[in-house]
C-alpha cells in the first residue's frame, strides 16, 4: 500500500514481505527531498502537495 503524506510518500509492507512476522506490519517512508530531483513530473507532485 502506498500513502501520500505533506512531507514524504509512504509504504506499508505486510508481515513477512520484510521483517518476521513478529515486527508486524512494516512502513518505509521516503522524504519528498530526497527523490524530488528523480522525478519525471514535479509540477505534477508540488501541485499534488499544494492540495492539501
């Protein structure tokens, strides 16, 4: 699952898919400053923030 945040894009991994089942469900979160620079449409993404 993918989520959108103000600050960075977000993604939640079921149990198992990266740690042991133990830990639950996983969530990695990428700041949008890190991967602004790699984007193919920013005026697409700073439009997208600019919503909400």
């Amino acid at each position: 699952m993918k989520l959108l945040s103000a600050t960075s894009i977000d993604f939640n991994f079921n149990p198992y898919q990266i740690l042991p089942y133990a830990f639950g469900i996983s969530t990695v979160s990428i700041p949008y400053s890190q991967i602004i620079d790699n984007l193919k449409n920013k005026q697409k993404l700073q439009a997208l923030l600019e919503l909400r």
